[in-house]
C-alpha cells in the first residue's frame, strides 16, 4: 500500500475571539479520504458558543480540555443540555443538532472523529448551520423564510441583519446560557477517565473501551472508541483489528515511538507522535507502541461500534494458541527455541511494562 501514514496536525479553518474551529484535511492525510474518516477539533474561549449546527456524518466527540456546556437534540426529541467536561465521549448519530458553549476561563477543546461514507465529501465533516452567516436563515428568500416561520418582514430583517457569526459568536458576559441537567447526561456521556477500567496492568498501561453496553448510542454512530493511557517507558502490545476495521488515534498527551507493518511485513510507518497528532492503521495492518519517560496517552476511534482486537504478544497472543509444532515448523526452529519463545510473556496481556 503505497499511502503516507505518517501523523498529522489539525489545521485551523475559521474563527474569531469567541474560538476556533481545525480539521485534518484529507490531502494531507490521505487514509482519512480512503477510510472514510472524519476528524475536527473545535476550541472555545471563555464566553465563546459554538452556534446550533448538523453535520453530514456520524460522530464521537470526546472533551480534550476544559469543561462546558453541551447542547445536544436527537431527531424528533426534546434538547438536553448536558454539563461536560475533560474525559468525557458522547456518540452524536446522523441528524443531531449540537451546540457547545464554554463560559470558564480555561479553553474548551472537543475532538471530533466519524464515519463520513454518507457524507458529502469523503474524509470530511460538512456542517449545516441553523443560525448565522451562513446559516439557513441567510438563504432562504423573505417570502419562504415568512411563510415557513409565520413572520412578518421586518422581524425577518432583523434575524438575518444580526447574523453576522460564521460558526463561533463570543457572547456577552451577562448572557445567560441554559443550565445542565444532571439527569440529561444519562445515556449520552460517558467520562472515560472515571469510567470503569477494562484493562489495568500496573507498570503498563489502562484501557476503557466504549462500545454498545456502556454509551448505547456508538450503536447508532457506527464506531466503538477508547482510551488508553501507556505509562512511561511501556509498551503496547503488535496487535490488528480482526474484523476489518480501521483505526483512527488522536495523541492526547505525552508522546512516544510508533511502528506499523503491513503487507509483506513491509514496516509502513516507523515515527515518533506527540499530543496533537492524528494517525489512521489501515485495516488488518499491525501496530504497536512505545511511551516515552512521561508516558502517553491517546483517544481511538475503531470503525465498528463492538471491535474486536487480536494480540500477537503476552499472554494472550495468538502466538501461545498455536501449537508447538506450528510453531516449530513456521518459524523453522528447534524444539528448544521454540520453548524459549513461548515461555516469554506468560503472564503479560496487552501492555508490557519497562524492564526493571
């Protein structure tokens, strides 16, 4: 596969004082297009608000920094308007509306990761804002907008004439925003740094997985997700995706050494990422990674909403569910190498801590 897979940054796209808004654009990282992956970034200051919008695609959105307000309406629901903060995921299926607002001091950054096979530009998020410059409001004739909305003109020119937002407004200090409601959170978030641990190895690293029975709705989107923090010096298991699925990881924190290999154990990419980067394994390709002195955190997208993953070291791999024989034949070994290969990482599954 003749593909760059090598890390990429966001790059900004719009904004002003109240934040902004970055994407990774599919010419630059080719595996997005070829994928069918989407990945933006939006970043708010305080007081900013991410104005009501729909996208074309299906995704994740996971809170990278901060904490705010979320607006969130489900097709033919009533809004909820949750209370979010760093850690946290929430599944956004096709046709939500959303809305974000920050109205602490400290930024809010949310990372946005989906399925754009339906969407009009593949590799891409495409939004359609209801308010603002460019939204619905500003292209719809006077006569439609007033026959629709039952509005007489003048209110009409006063709705669109104060448009003046592409995307991201900052407001007004003393405006007063809906509150959250503890009970709305229920179903639709899930915080994926307090959330029950599905892997913890100590010295070596812990994994929550999203999937259908903790966030029922990454059913409707289509993805599964995870988050997984290496600690220093550890290491990340070789391991590939068994049901074709692609994975897409963003680096949250830390950093440190990554190796892909893919078909005819051709080494594909062979880097060093840091937080900020996002990267995409193609499927059935094989990868694994390596921490640095602080250790590293990162935040994955799988496209199935209940992936499964096969290892091939530790206790788990499917080295050690061969037979001896297969093995002894495939690696064209003695008996006695092939013990001493199998007896390795007996007790290891997944992350394998630095040695002492």
């Amino acid at each position: 596969m003749e593909i760059d897979l090598s890390p990429k940054l966001a790059q900004k796209v719009y904004g002003g004082n109240g934040g902004s808004y970055h994407t990774w654009c599919p010419s630059e990282l080719p595996m997005l297009r070829q994928g069918n992956i989407g990945a933006s970034k939006l970043a708010l200051e305080k007081h900013g608000f991410a104005l009501p919008c729909y996208s074309d695609s299906s995704k994740v959105a996971y809170v990278l920094q901060g904490s705010g307000v979320a607006g969130v309406v489900l097709p033919e629901k009533e809004e909820k308007v949750l209370a979010i903060r760093k850690g946290d995921a929430l599944a956004l299926p096709f046709g939500v509306v959303t809305w974000w607002y920050n109205k602490q001091d400290t930024e809010l950054v949310v990372l946005f990761l989906g399925d754009t096979s339906k969407a009009h530009k593949s590799g891409q998020f495409t939004d359609f804002f209801l308010t603002g410059s460019n939204g619905i409001f500003t292209g719809f004739t006077s006569e439609f907008v007033s026959r629709a909305w039952d509005l007489e003109d003048d209110i009409i020119k006063s709705l669109v004439g104060k448009q003046s937002g592409k995307g991201i407004v900052k407001l007004d200090a003393n405006f007063k925003m809906p509150e959250p409601k503890k009970e709305h959170r229920d179903g639709m978030a899930l915080n994926c740094e307090e959330a029950p641990l599905d892997v913890d190895i100590k010295g070596g690293g812990r994994v929550v997985v999203l999937n259908t029975m903790n966030l029922p709705l990454v059913g409707e989107v289509g993805l599964g997700a995870d988050l997984v923090r290496l600690d220093g010096r550890a290491m990340c298991s070789p391991g590939f995706s068994c049901d074709s699925a692609l994975q897409v990881t963003y680096i949250v924190r830390g950093s440190g050494r990554v190796q892909v290999v893919g078909v005819d154990g051709q080494r594909v990419l062979e880097t060093t990422v840091k937080a900020g980067n996002l990267f995409i394994v193609p499927r059935f390709f094989v990868v694994s990674k390596i921490a640095d002195a602080d250790g590293m955190d990162w935040f994955s997208i799988i496209s199935t909403p209940n992936p499964i993953f096969t290892h091939l070291a530790g206790r788990t791999s499917t080295w050690k569910a061969l037979s001896p024989e297969v093995l002894q034949a495939a690696f064209n070994v003695t008996p006695d190498l092939e013990k001493q290969f199998r007896s390795k990482r007996t007790s290891d599954a997944i992350f394998f801590p630095p040695s002492k």
